[in-house]
C-alpha cells in the first residue's frame, strides 16, 4: 500500500507540469481522484490492511491525498494564468496611456434626468432636493396618506429599525425612519421652508419593496413637479404636461387625463401620451405619470391656507421615461453595469 501511494503521487507530480489545458487537467485528474481513479482504488483497498496497521495507513493515505489536492490547485491556477495571458496577449505596461481612448459617457439615466431638469427650468421650475432617509410624517401623514393605507405597510415600504438616529433628518413628530417611497416628500419640505409662489421639481431616488423584474425594482427614480400659486387650476396642470411631453417625445405628441385617486391629490389623474415618433410604440396611449390638484388637507398641514392657495403636483418615473425614449424593454439594464450597454449612450 505505502509503495502504490508513494507511485501514485511521483506520477501526479511527474505529470502535472505538462497539463496546459483544462481538458488535459480534467481527464488527468479523473486518472487518479476520480470515482475509478487510482488514489480512489487505493484508499477503498483499507478495508485489507491488518487493524494494527489502518491508523498509521489511514494517516499515510490522508496525507497523500492532500498532496495530491495541493498539486491539482497549483495545476488549475497555472493553467488559467496561461489562458489568461492567451487572452490578453502580451503582458501590459502600466506605464502606457490606456488602448480605450473612448470618451467617458453619463449615464442614461442621469442624462434623461438632465434633460428633463431642462426642460421644466424652461418655464421657470427649480430643482429642490430632499433626503432619501425620510419619516412617517413628511412621507406619509403630510400627505394625507390614512394610518391604515396599504402604502404604510411594511410589505410595501422599508422601514429602519426603531432604535436608528440621524442627526441630519429632521422629525416632525415622534415617529419611524423609513427610506421615502416617492419624491413628495420634497414637496412638503420646501413648503414648510418657503413661502409661495413655489414652483419646483424634485428628481431623485425612491425605495419600495417590489419584485425586481422587467418592468420593476426596489431602487428607482422619479421626478416630482409642484406648483403652489394663488388660482392654479387643472387648465395650468395640463398645459405644463403637455409642453413636457412635446419637448421629449416630439411634435404630434397628445395627451389625455383619467380619473384616478391619491391621497394627496384632488382631483387625481393618471396621465397617458401618444406620440408619432416612437417607431413601434407610435401612436399607442401609454400611461406615463400621475398628477393632480394638491389636496386642501395638505395645504393645511404645511400651514398653509388651502382658501388663499392652490396648486397641482405630477410624478413620473425617470426609468420609465427613459425606457421608452430608448425603446428598451427592462429596467434592470439600468443597474447591470454592463459596458455593452452603457456605451450605446455615449
């Protein structure tokens, strides 16, 4: 037994320096740790060794297989070095400027942004900006969002656990951090700080707990517009609404209003769009964002009077928007990170 060991192991380490490929080293191995490899064969072979005899062959056969596994690891670590180097060609001079000479490009995303923060500055938005950790009440009882509204639950939102502290979010009242659900939030923030007239949009990262799939993820993006004013109507909303839509999707798009409902709004729309230039998607109703008249009971609740003042708010989806200006089918190639796709915007 110890001579078909010691045979053994001279053999792996006569043959492991001339394995170059993964398939060499794959068939090879099979030779002598596989199911009917040699090692394997030997150490079934214990149950013939005098009883005497196993403790010091069962620690013989222990250390040889170890070897052996030391062997096959530097064995598979050259080989991918090699396929590697195979791959990359000659090695590189960290001295030399870089061979991609493309130009960094923004991201899709932050460009679709950009534009949209263009647009709405056009006609005299400012760009307000909110935290991302937000509470109950700026992102929930502000808004008129009931105790009791599916929204709250903590199937739907991410809340922090009760003992978290952030120094640089302010309460309004005793209540749970959460990571804020949309971009409203920031509504409520700047009419607490400023006095109307405030017209605004809030782009920015939101939270929820969704299924990640095509259409779907628990990390997106929105833009929030607001307009406080003394006799703001619906006629102000939608002619807002459809200079936005003809400024992205181009001349000939229209758009139409449902009746919807949120809490923060009343009365509430969803907003669909058709548009002539959208190759397939030409000239097809799509639903595109949310808006409405600012409810009374928010108004109050940032002290404001809802006799004196009025107002209307919409929120869209960047993603959204951007997946349908680039005609691409699934939100998750915004997160992927995959150079193919991104460099397509640059």
């Amino acid at each position: 037994m110890e001579d078909t060991l010691e045979s053994i192991l001279a053999e792996v380490r006569a043959k492991v320096p001339e394995l170059k490929t993964r398939a060499a080293f794959e068939a090879f191995k099979a030779t002598i740790s596989g199911p009917k490899g040699s090692l394997t064969q030997a150490a079934k072979g214990m149950g013939k060794v005098p009883a005497a005899e196993r403790p010091a062959m069962g620690k013989l056969i222990n250390r040889t297989k170890q070897e052996v596994e030391a062997l096959w690891t530097a064995s598979l670590a050259a080989i991918e070095e090699r396929e590697l180097r195979l791959k990359l060609g000659p090695p590189i001079d960290p001295t030399l400027p870089s061979p991609d000479s493309s130009p960094a490009a923004r991201h899709p995303l932050t460009q679709i942004r950009q534009e949209m923060n263009a647009i709405f500055r056009k006609i005299g938005f400012t760009v307000a900006e909110g935290p991302e950790l937000e509470t109950e009440w700026f992102c929930f009882d502000a808004l008129n969002t009931p105790a009791d509204h599916p929204a709250r639950d903590v199937q739907d939102t991410l809340f922090m656990p009760s003992e978290v502290k952030a120094a640089n979010v302010t309460k309004h009242q005793v209540e749970r951090y959460i990571l804020r659900t949309h971009t409203s939030t920031v509504q409520i923030r700047t009419l607490l700080r400023e006095q109307p007239p405030v017209r605004i949009i809030a782009p920015g990262r939101v939270f929820r707990r969704d299924t990640v799939d095509a259409t779907h993820s628990a990390n997106f993006h929105q833009l929030e517009g607001l307009y406080v004013d003394r006799a703001v109507t619906v006629k102000d909303l939608k002619s807002v609404l459809d200079y936005f839509v003809r400024e992205v999707f181009g001349k000939g798009a229209k758009t139409r209003l449902r009746p919807s409902f949120f809490p923060f709004t009343e009365p509430s729309f969803e907003m669909d769009f058709m548009s002539p230039n959208l190759g397939k998607l030409s000239n097809k109703w799509m639903e595109i964002m949310g808006c409405g008249m600012v409810d009374p009971n928010v108004l109050t609740s940032v002290n404001l009077d809802p006799d004196r003042w009025s107002g209307y708010a919409f929120g869209m989806g960047i993603e959204r928007i951007a997946m349908i200006v680039h005609g691409i089918d699934d939100i998750r190639h915004f997160y992927a990170s995959d150079l193919r796709f991104l460099k397509q915007f640059a």
